[in-house]
C-alpha cells in the first residue's frame, strides 16, 4: 500500500490508515505503557513482550539450572557470532561478516584500527581519518584516543557537509569516518554514492549505522562498503545496554587485525596457547567473555525486525515523519519552530528534529502530556517514529499534545527546567 501523508487530515483518516498499515500488527508484539506515545525508539527502543520470557528462561533454566554446561548447551558460546549473522542479513551484509558484541564506542575503535592497518600496507604514506563535525561524538572521541595511542602522526579532519566531504579527499585520507543518519538532524548520507567517491579517492570507509540498522533500507554489500558499526537498542529493540554490532567486507576479512586481541578473537580460545592468533572470519572482532544475559534478550528484538518486510517499513517510516513535518508546520506555524531534518525524503531517516529556544523545557513538558522524545543539545527536540510500533493516530495526538504544550505555555512550570544526568 501507499500512504498519502497529505491525505491524512483529521483524526479519523489517521486511524484508518492505521487499521489498513500492513506492519500494524507488529504494535502487540511491544509492551507499550498505557498512555504514552513512544518517539524516542531512537535512543532506546520499546521492550517486546517475549523478550521478559526469554530473559526468565535464560536466568532460570540456563543459567539456574544447567549452569556452566550452557555454553555448550544452550550455545551460548555462539550467541555473538549467530546474532551477528542475523543482524548482517538486516544491512545487506551478505558479501561481509558481522558479529554482535561490545560497544558501538569499542568498535569504532576496532574498525578503524584494522581500516587504518589495512592503509597502512597498502597506501603507507596516508594520515588522514576524515569525520564529520556533527557525527556523534564517541566516534570522534574514539578516533581522537586511537590517534594518540598510534602516535605515528594521524590527523583526524572534520568536514561539516557533502562539499566538505569532496573536497577532502586528497590523497593524504586513509579512511572516512561517517555516520549514515544523523543522530540530530537525520539526515541520511547517500551510502553507494558517498563510498564510491570515498574509494576513487584510495581511503576505505567505516559506516556507522546507528540510526539506520531497524529504521532505513542498508546494503552494505551492494554499496561495497568497507567496515560498518552500529547499536542494536535503537531501532532494533535489543535493551539498554544491549550489544553492538561490528561488520567488515569479505575481501578485507583475512587480512583484518584489530588491536583488542583477547581471547575470545583468537582461533581456539580454550586451547590456552601462548601467543594470539585470530579467529577466522568476523569472529576476530570478539574480545572477551560476552553479556550473555543482554545478547539473549536481544535476540528477541533481532528477530522480530527480520519478520519485517524492510520495504514496507521505509514506506511507512516516511509516511510517519512526513506527516509529523506537515502537521507540526501546519498547526503549530505561530511558534517559532525550526525543522533541521531534510524535507527531501530522500535524504532523510526515521526521526524529526525541530529547533525551539526552550527546548529543554518544553521537551519535558511534553514527556508530562504522555509524549517521549528527546532533547539534543543546542534547543534540538528529536522524536523518533519507529514503524514497528507507532501508528498515524500517534502521530497526529502527539502534534495535538506538542500544540498544547506551546499554546498553553506548559513548559514554564518551573519543573522542566531542572536538567537530570541523561536528557
Ligand atoms: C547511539 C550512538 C552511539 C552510541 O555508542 P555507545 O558506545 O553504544 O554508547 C555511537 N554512535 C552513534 C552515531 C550513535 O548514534
């Protein structure tokens, strides 16, 4: 089916629409609280309701009763590197190897160390990483302490947009760095595009795929990527907390060294040997003993977005932020509001971003109406539309709700301007 964002004028034809979405039936599958319009599955996504069931048997009957023997039994040992491939197959991943494991922080800084090994054999002379200003800033920080810790005289640049991008890549560059949807604006790089130019210049490139693994179309593959990172509590509904994913091309895997060699990366952890020697395939990413309890919990959230026909949810993504744009600008045009994610929906992923001058305060006083989003450092309210479970009606109440709360002037309770540890 077709959503026409400008066709869903009232409340009813929201609800129609949700009733006719093909991706409706996904809503029951999450333990949404009563009341509340969840848009901020782009920071942590919604609990499915089977995955409290898997984490009761994997306490009790796994860990409880079988103790010790689980790593054989229940496969534990392999959790990384089956949920790896599960996520590969989410992001194209098909012509490279993938595993879930660690922090997305941890494997930027493994992805770029072997990108920069691999440079290092083949364009000796290249000190050059090329990032983005407005990335997420674990990955610059990230860069930064690898840099320091190489201590061979890299250089990390930072462009601000695509002509910046261009102009970059002289033949100093070794590897970019970018994240694929922006975690404040989202806006979304052109993935084919950006690598060919990345690689006509000689550099490899590391996608982070944040924002974009659950919520946008991925094809590492086709678009012949390098490395990827990403989270899987995002879009992916995996839990706080719950392990990233690190992913690298096959005709670079063999040859693939990443610096944090502990022992579950090496060939044959529990022979003992002396000396490392890397596992075959993206299994040379693990470092050490797992977060069993996280990885299997996760796996839930993993396999409900493989159920999903990725199509239908690009579709519907687009419909949801197209109609929170029209009706944001629509009804509430006497604020002075300021939409900082690409109209083009082309270029855009599947969350909004509007500047306010009070955005912190009016963030919270619509938390307090029932409405979750975020705030983003500088006045940036962000509220994300996973389309898994929110429908057309939500969006439309969540406009009603945000019209109030400026209306009404709600936000200058003296409550939302008291800031927590995590905003
Ligand atoms: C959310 C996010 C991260 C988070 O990194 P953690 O190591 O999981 O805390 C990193 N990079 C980007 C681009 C993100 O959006």
């Amino acid at each position: 089916m077709t959503f026409d964002p400008t066709a869903l004028n009232t409340r009813e034809a929201c609800v129609a629409a949700d009733r006719a979405d093909p991706l409706s039936g996904f809503r029951d599958e999450f333990a949404l609280p009563e009341g509340v319009i969840y848009l901020d599955g782009n920071s942590l996504g919604a609990l499915p309701r089977a995955a409290g069931e898997r984490a009761r048997e994997v306490l009790a009957r796994e860990w409880g009763e079988d103790l010790i023997a689980s790593w054989n039994t229940h496969h534990w040992f392999e959790l990384p590197v089956r949920i790896g491939e599960k996520i590969g197959r989410l992001i194209g991943g098909h012509g490279g190897g993938c595993v879930a494991t660690d922090t997305t922080s941890i494997n930027v800084f493994k992805a770029l160390a072997a990108a920069l090994r691999l440079q290092r054999e083949d364009r000796p002379e290249r000190r050059v990483i090329v990032s983005e200003r407005e990335n997420f800033p674990t990955d610059l920080y990230m860069a930064e302490g690898l840099i320091e810790i190489l201590d061979d005289g890299y250089e990390l640049r930072l462009i601000d947009d695509e002509a910046g991008l261009e102009a970059s890549l002289s033949d100093e560059v070794a590897v970019v760095m970018l994240t694929h949807v922006n975690y404040r604006s989202g806006r979304m790089w052109e993935m084919d595009r950006v690598t060919r130019l990345v690689h006509e210049a000689g550099a490899l490139i590391v996608w982070d795929l944040c924002h974009s693994a659950g919520a946008v179309p991925v094809d590492l593959t086709a678009a012949s990527a390098d490395f990827a990172v990403g989270c899987t509590y995002k879009y992916l509904n995996g839990g706080p907390g719950s392990p990233a994913f690190i992913w690298a091309a096959n005709r670079h895997l063999p040859r693939v060294e990443q610096p944090l060699s502990g022992w579950w990366g090496h060939r044959a952890p529990f022979d003992m040997a002396v000396g490392y020697a890397a596992a075959e395939g993206a299994a040379k990413f693990l470092c050490g003993t797992q977060p069993i309890l996280s990885l299997a919990t996760m796996e839930v959230g993993i396999d409900i977005a493989l159920r999903a026909d990725p199509e239908a949810l690009r579709e519907k993504s687009l419909a949801l932020t197209s109609l929170f744009i029209a009706l944001v600008e629509e009804r509430l045009a006497a604020h002075p509001l300021t939409l900082i994610t690409p109209r083009d929906s082309e270029h855009r992923g599947s969350h909004v971003s509007f500047r306010h001058p009070e955005g912190f305060a009016v963030m919270k006083a619509l938390i307090a109406e029932g409405v979750i989003g975020d705030y983003r450092e500088p006045e940036v309210l962000r509220f994300g539309f996973t389309p898994l479970y929110v429908g057309f009606a939500d969006v439309w109440d969540a406009v009603e709700a945000f019209r109030r709360v400026l209306d009404e002037e709600l936000w200058r309770a003296p409550e939302f301007a008291v800031r927590g540890a995590v905003t």
